[in-house]
C-alpha cells in the first residue's frame, strides 16, 4: 500500500515511537488505516495488544520505557527482520515533569 505522509510518498514500514496517547495514537491510527506496517512502542503492553488485533499483520509491538536506549534499536531490528526495511521514523515523546499553571512562558518555548 502506498501511502502520502507531507509531500513525501512511500511504501510504508514505520518506526513508531511512544504512539498511545494524542498525537502518536492519531498518526498510528491514521497510517495503519492506509495499509502502512509499523513497529510500535509504548510502556503499556495491553493497547499495543489491541492495536494489533485491531490491524492484524500491520504492527509489530514492542512495550518498554524509552528511557531504556536499547529499546530504539529493539524496535529497529524487528522492523527490519519482518519486512525487511524502515521507510520512514516517527519520534513522539518526551519527557515532561510536573508543571504548575502559568509556569511556563512563551520564552521559553
């Protein structure tokens, strides 16, 4: 399945980091309805679980911290060992301590 990502069209095996809430869920649910295969990763296993059943033969599941550096390349080498190539990496995470109201500023975004 071919799918249009921007301006750019490919085949689609994607790397797909930190994808079950917001943003990340919105794009996975948005490519894989495309016909795009991904390799998933999240630290809760059971909606990686779901999202399988949901896309059978499409996702690959890995549930770890990405606190965890290895996890990326675990990731990686199950992309590549099922369809042997990544087509495109989408990073969608971060690290957000408690913040209070009004504490951030537009300085400093």
């Amino acid at each position: 399945m071919t799918c249009c990502l921007g301006a750019r069209t490919f085949e689609g095996i994607v790397k797909l980091a930190n994808w079950y809430l917001g943003i990340g869920s919105a794009v996975a649910h948005y490519l894989l309805k495309k016909g795009v295969r991904m390799a998933v990763i999240s630290r809760s296993l059971e909606p990686l679980q779901k999202l399988s059943q949901t896309y059978p033969n499409q996702v690959e599941v890995l549930a770890g911290d990405l606190s965890d550096f290895t996890l990326g390349e675990k990731a990686s080498k199950t992309a590549l060992s099922r369809w042997s190539r990544i087509d495109a990496l989408i990073i969608n995470h971060g690290i957000l301590g408690m913040v209070t109201h009004g504490s951030i500023t537009t300085s400093m975004v």
